[in-house]
C-alpha cells in the first residue's frame, strides 16, 4: 500500500480581523501530497492550510471542503479559537479519496470563513494524475527468419507506451536502443541471433518502465555464400558468372546464357547486361544478387584503298602492355596517352606497343595517323582494370 500523502493548499487572510470584519482569505494551492504519482491509493488524505498573513490574530470559524471529479461535497467546519500572526492552521479532512483509477482526477478544494467579505477567491481546482504500473506484455514472432523476409515481432497483452525497442548481439551484455514507439518490429537488417525486447512506459511516465521478455532470433538464414564480381568484357568475349549456396540458383534474364539453372553458367552478352541470381536454400528461404557485365567494343578504323584496319582495345588490365594493331602501317603516327584530368601521360611518334598502366582507372587517347585517308585524329577512353 502506497503511504498516503497530503494536498497541501495556501489559504492566506489578508487584513485585520475585527468582530465585525474578518480578513479576506485567498486561496494559493501548491500540491506536496497526494501528488501525480504512480500506484495512488483508495484512501489517499487530504491536508490543506490556512495562513494569517495580518499583523493580528485571526479567529473564526472556516468551512473547508472539497469534491472528487464532480462527485458530490464534502464539509468540515472548524472553529479556530485562535491563530496568531504569520501563522499557519493545518486541516486535514477526515476519511480520504479513492485516486486509484488511472486518470487524470479533479479535486475542487475550498474554505470559507465566515465573517470573510471577499469569499470569490477561496477555491482551487487541482488535476492528480494517477499513473498505474505498465505491463510489459510478451513478443511474439518468428526465432528464424530469412534474410530478405520482411518479418516483424509483435507486442500483445502490454498496457502502457511502448518507450522504444532494445536490441543485444551478445547476449544481453550490451544492449542498443530502437527509437520506435509501435507495437511491433521490423526484422529487415538482421543478420546475427540477436536477442530483442521492448520497453513499455506508463500512461503518464510517473512509474518505471518495464521490459518484456528478450525474444531470440536463433538463426538468420542466407542462402547467398559468395557471388562472382561485376565483370568487363570485349564485345564477343564469353565468362563464366559463379554463385555459391543454396540448392537451387536461376539466373535472368535468359539472354547469351548457355544455362539459366545453374550456378555457373557462361554468358557472352553483346551489351551492357545485369544478371540477376535467385538462390533458394534448403528451409525455403530465398535470396537474389547480381553480376554487371559491361561491355566494351573495340575501336576499329578500315582505310578503303588498302583496306587497312587500327583495332584500339578500349579494356585492359593494369601491368599489361597496350597493343594496336596494324598500327606500323601508319609510321607518322602521333600518339598521346592522357590521365582522366587531362594530363598528358605518355607521347610517342613511333609506339612500340610496350606502354602499360600501372594503375587501374579511366584514361584517355588522341591518335593521329597524318595519312591522307585520315584527316580527323582518332579519340576515345581507355579502361584499365
């Protein structure tokens, strides 16, 4: 049982008491018990008081009541036979209220005396708000999810806020807030047993908050092991795509793919292609990934007299020596290499074919051949893997 408490209230008695005039008494509330709490009782106690604020002492008799929201009133009279100056009387009323139900309660206090000339200012309304426990309430949901699931956990049977969620990957050592106030949570992003619960709070914040119980995701199914990185290939190349897990794999589109049902098929697209993998494990859960091929053709000049072509390879790994074909056929050839900001990088007026890149990136290149059957210099990209 919570210790009952008191509603403390200032009633102050302005000016000098005579046997025909008594101070006025105003009334200045200021709550010490019962306060808003948590857990109020059925019999909480009332106490106000009374303060002679004159130079004289103050007698009379004061009617002090109150009601409980809206409910009927209740009165004591008592005749205070003497009370000196800058005094206080304290009254406590007999009985006391039932705040148990949680709400917000109005309790209407006054006191009146009776030989008081200015009774307007004698009454205060007070609002308690009494705050029950919340109750934690349990989760439920799965323990085993799959990785690209959107499944949820659910609060039922709570009573109160949900305050936020908490989250533990080692057990319940540490634990990491959620700030999400709903009754339920999304499992999107799990990848770890984790153990998760909520917190509720009270209607009104006065009693503690409580945790439900730690729901433990045991396993995180992901049928996706590993998957072939994005690819650069010349146009009619073929490489094979490669993913590993699961029981089953089927790969889309269904273009310049020699298998769609299995885990490495090859592929020769002829232009830039993302491939998508659907893989499906053996519990059903199911997971997609991709590999981007792109596709890159090889720049090709014919001179119609002597039917002469320059091949210009657009892709090349780094460390490896930049070859154009037929490029001796053109011997007042100039040839710049530039980074991607412009900075010239390598010039040569006879190329051996034995210029490489160091680093991986994209550069750029002018050919000029200087033949007739060729004014214009050949430009382009080159990208070094």
């Amino acid at each position: 049982m919570k210790t009952s408490n008191f509603l403390l209230a200032f009633f102050s008695f302005f000016g000098i008491w005579t046997n025909a005039q008594s101070a006025d008494m105003k009334l200045h509330p200021s709550i010490v018990s019962p306060q808003s709490g948590c857990g109020l009782s059925t019999n909480e106690s009332i106490t106000v008081f009374i303060v002679n604020v004159s130079t004289v002492p103050f007698t009379d008799t004061v009617v002090f009541g109150y009601s409980l929201d809206g409910g009927s009133a209740h009165y004591e009279s008592v005749n205070i036979t003497y009370m000196g100056p800058n005094t206080n009387y304290f009254h406590s009323f007999m009985g006391g209220i039932d705040l148990s139900a949680c709400q917000e309660h109005d309790l209407k206090i006054w006191a009146k005396a009776q030989y008081d000339p200015n009774a307007t200012n004698d009454t205060v309304n007070v609002i308690i708000q009494s705050d029950c426990p919340p109750i934690a309430g349990a989760i439920v949901g799965p323990s085993d999810l799959c990785i690209e699931n959107q499944d949820s956990l659910f609060v039922s049977n709570y009573n109160g806020s949900i305050s936020h969620w908490e989250t533990s990957v080692d057990g319940g050592n540490n634990w990491n807030t959620v700030a999400s106030t709903n009754s339920y949570f999304e499992l999107s992003g799990i990848i770890n047993p984790t153990l998760i619960h909520a917190v509720t709070i009270s209607q009104y914040g006065y009693c503690p908050g409580v945790n439900s119980n730690d729901h433990s995701i045991n396993t995180v199914h992901i049928p996706i092991s590993s998957i072939a990185p994005d690819a650069q290939i010349y146009e009619g190349d073929t490489i094979q795509l490669d993913v590993t897990g699961g029981v089953s794999q089927v790969w889309s589109p269904n273009y310049n793919i020699d298998n769609i049902a299995i885990a490495d098929p090859l592929v020769w697209p002829a232009i830039d292609t993302t491939y998508v993998v659907t893989v499906t494990d053996a519990y059903g859960c199911v997971q997609s990934a991709d590999v981007h091929v792109d596709v890159f053709p090889a720049t090709s000049v014919t001179a119609p007299e002597n039917e002469v072509s320059i091949v210009i390879p657009t892709l090349i790994d780094k460390n490896v020596f930049w070859q154009i074909q037929h490029l001796g056929d053109f011997p007042q050839h100039l040839l710049n290499i530039y980074d991607i900001n412009g900075k010239l990088l390598y010039t040569s007026t006879s190329y051996k074919q034995n210029w490489s890149f160091n680093n991986a990136g994209l550069y750029l290149y002018t050919l000029e051949l200087n033949d007739g059957n060729f004014r214009e210099p050949l430009t382009g990209k080159i990208v070094v893997r």
